[in-house]
C-alpha cells in the first residue's frame, strides 16, 4: 500500500514498458550506429527539408525516442542534405521534453510535455506535426503517429491542429 520509491527516497510514480532495459547481451551500455532521415523547417517554415543524420547512440534507449530527441536539438551544422547557407530550422520548442515513447501496432504514441504546445520558431503547426510524423514513420515498425501532452490527445496544436488524429506521412510538405 505504500508508493514505490527510489533509493533516496523519492516516490518514483508511473512506469512504462520505456522504462525498463530489454537487453539479453552481457553488456548493459551497449552502442549502436543509426543512419536517421529526420525532417525540419525550409527558409521560410512553411515546408519540410529532409535531412540525413549518422548518430552512435546508446542501444538501451528506443530509436523512436533517439528521433525525437533529434528533432527537439535541431539541425546540425554537418547534417547531409542541409544546403550550404541555408537557413533550415528546428520544428520543435528546445524546452520540449519526452514523456513518452512507445510503438504498439504500427502506431507510435509520443508523449510530450506541455512545452510543446509553446512554439518560439516561425514555422507552421503543420511543419512541426508532419517534421515529427515524417521523421518516425521512417523507422521500421512505424506507420502512424498519435501526439499526446502531458498524456492528453483533446488538445489543440496551435489552435488548428486537434491532436486526437492519428497522423499518417505527408510528402506534399517535403521540398
């Protein structure tokens, strides 16, 4: 009947499926390479640009997330696909953090805080959904996208985007 807590004490709340390490290896902090194509923001934030991204990354975190931590940091200066003097920019509010990440049936359900809903880039609500949408249906096992805040889907994304839909890939947005 008591919460269940940490070793200093705190309570520790929910746990999700994320939570936990699936690792069958001898190592725990296992590394792997990834090549990514995410999505961001065009010059003038109303289309998507595609770009490629190699990352080493720790094997005991879910790829869906690593893709949303990419987007949340922004482009990089190195990213292939990026033009020289570009302006491409990040579809994502750097304050945003990851609740949640989780894939059942080809739907990956992405969690985040309500930083989210606090857009400081000029880039259009569609830019932001279909950069996030396009980027993980990239990865094997993904189909759809469900977007959520603070676990709540009856919200609105800049007051035009109803974030109950289950978003599917859009290329039209890709220049």
């Amino acid at each position: 009947g008591e919460p269940f807590v940490d070793a200093s004490g705190s309570v520790v709340g929910v746990m999700s499926a994320d939570t936990f390490i699936d690792n069958a290896g001898n190592e725990i902090n296992t590394y792997e390479k990834v090549k990514l194509q995410l999505y961001f923001a065009d010059e003038d934030g109303t289309g998507l640009q595609a770009v490629s991204r190699t990352k080493v990354y720790n094997s005991n975190i879910s790829l869906e997330r690593l893709v949303m931590e990419e987007l949340i940091a922004g482009p990089q200066a190195d990213d292939t696909g990026l033009a020289a003097g570009r302006k491409d920019g990040p579809v994502i509010n750097p304050a945003t953090k990851i609740v949640s990440v989780a894939v059942r049936d080809g739907i990956c359900y992405v969690n985040l805080n309500d930083s989210f809903l606090n857009q400081i880039y000029n880039v259009t609500p569609e830019v932001t959904i279909y950069a996030i949408t396009n980027s993980l249906i990239e990865l094997t096992g993904v189909n759809k996208v469900q977007i959520s805040v603070n676990g709540e889907t009856s919200v609105n994304y800049r007051e035009n985007i109803n974030l109950s839909t289950v978003f599917e890939r859009n290329l039209d947005m890709v220049k």
